[in-house]
C-alpha cells in the first residue's frame, strides 16, 4: 500500500502539462499513420482483373446461349456494332465471327467495372446472365465474309505500307531479345483462336486503342498481365503497325506469309 502511494505521488510530480500531452499524442499518431501508409504503399493490395473463372459450369454456361434470342437481343447494338456484326465506326470494335468465350467475358468484365466504359457498363449490367448467353451466341454465328448490305469500314488501308514488315515479324516471331512473344502464340496464326479476341477481322483503329490502353495501364482486365506486359515493351510505331496489319485484313493469311522475302 505505501509502495502504491509513493508511485502515485512520483506520477503526480512529473505529470505533463495537457497542452504538451495532447502535442505528444498528436505527434504519436501522425508518425503511426505515416508508417502504415508506407507500408501500404510498400505492400499494395492485390488488384484483381477479372472476376471471371474458366471453370466447366463457366464454359457451359457461355457456350450454350440461344442464337435467334441473341439476334433479337442485338439490335439494340446495331447502332454501334452494325447490322451484320461489322461497325461502320473504325473505332468500334466488329463483332462478327467472334469468339464466344471472347465476347462474354469482355461483356462480364464491363458488367464487373473490370473494363471501365461509360457506354458499355449500362448495357451489360442491364443483361442477364441468359442474354449475355444470347448475345454472344448471335454474333458467334455470323460471317465474316463481305456483305453488301452492311456498312463496314474493315478492311482499312494501311497508313505506312513498311508497317507490314514489322508487324509480320512481331506477330511471327516476336522479340526473343526484348522478350517479346509473337502474337500468334495467344491470337493464332491465322488471328483467330478460341477463348482469344479475334483480330482477323478488326478495326486498325479499335486494335490500336487498346493497345495503347494496356499499355498505359488505362484497361487492366487481362488475366496473368500478358497484354499489359507485352504492350509496354512495344515502341508506339510497333503498336501502330501491329494495328495496321490486322486492320487491313493482313491477320486472314498465316503472317509468315506476309513477311519480307
């Protein structure tokens, strides 16, 4: 009990002024606070994607949409997307003959804010998980073929006809020295592979931005970073003749065939 007292009155002796108490606590929580940012900062937290999983039910589920409800569904795209798949807005991406897998995971991925569009966002959150089925059913089926009725812009000229040779070589061979793969490995030699976006038949202008979005970290939905990571490599006039090739209808025929004898 006296030990008690004599702490007690050592603790009143040397007790702090409020003034300079409240700066101590003050200064303690700052210098707190700044280390739990660096350590934030140090150790960011995992940024996710995508939120899709190829899982079988996944597959399935993506696979096995109505072809003729997709087209009923797909008219509200038209506008966009055109009457038979192909924009007439070089731009926008074609639609035509594309992958189901491709096509509904990019439509997942809007509907997630994955891949950030104020145009796209509304239009596949309004969709339902049967819709989205549909919809990519529907232009799964289309041709690619020339169509006089529609009003595309594919294929494009290409602005720099020395373009086709440095395309050909990345989409053939890549860069082994910059560590570069080619663009057949995931896209296919003919530009085209199931579960991969088409780019036979593109626009050079949509191929294009999305290059650079990658590249510049704008779109970030690509699973394992492969495009963000490749495209960062590319110089801006590797990613303008890769655009090119595939915009003027280069990316139908194997590449190699198209490299400079």
């Amino acid at each position: 009990m006296q030990r008690n007292n004599r702490f007690s009155s050592v603790l009143g002796r040397s007790a702090w002024p409020p003034a300079l108490l409240t700066l101590s606590l003050a200064l303690i929580a700052g210098l707190t606070a700044s280390s739990l940012n660096l350590q934030a900062r140090d150790n960011p937290p995992d940024r996710i994607p995508s939120y899709v999983a190829w899982t079988p039910e996944t597959i399935a589920a993506a696979s096995g949409g109505d072809a003729f409800r997709g087209m009923l569904l797909a008219k509200r795209c038209d506008h966009c997307h055109g009457a038979e798949g192909f924009s007439p807005i070089a731009s926008t991406p074609n639609l035509a003959g594309m992958d189901k897998l491709a096509t509904w995971k990019q439509l997942e991925d809007f509907r997630t804010r994955k891949r950030l569009s104020r145009v796209m966002e509304p239009i596949a959150t309004s969709l339902s998980s049967r819709d989205v089925a549909d919809v990519v059913a529907y232009y799964a089926a289309l041709p690619v073929l020339p169509d006089p009725q529609d009003n595309r812009t594919f294929p494009q000229s290409q602005a720099d006809p020395g373009h086709a040779a440095i395309a050909s070589r990345l989409i053939s061979f890549g860069d082994g020295e910059r560590g570069i793969p080619p663009c057949q490995a995931c896209h296919g030699p003919v530009a085209y592979r199931t579960g991969v976006p088409s780019l036979a038949t593109q626009n050079a202008a949509y191929v294009l931005n999305q290059l650079e979005a990658f590249a510049n970290r704008a779109r970030t939905n690509d699973i394992n970073m492969p495009m963000r990571t490749i495209t960062a490599l590319l110089t801006e006039g590797e990613r303008q003749a890769i655009a090119d090739y595939y915009g003027s209808g280069l990316g139908l025929q194997p590449a190699s065939s198209t490299a400079p004898k």
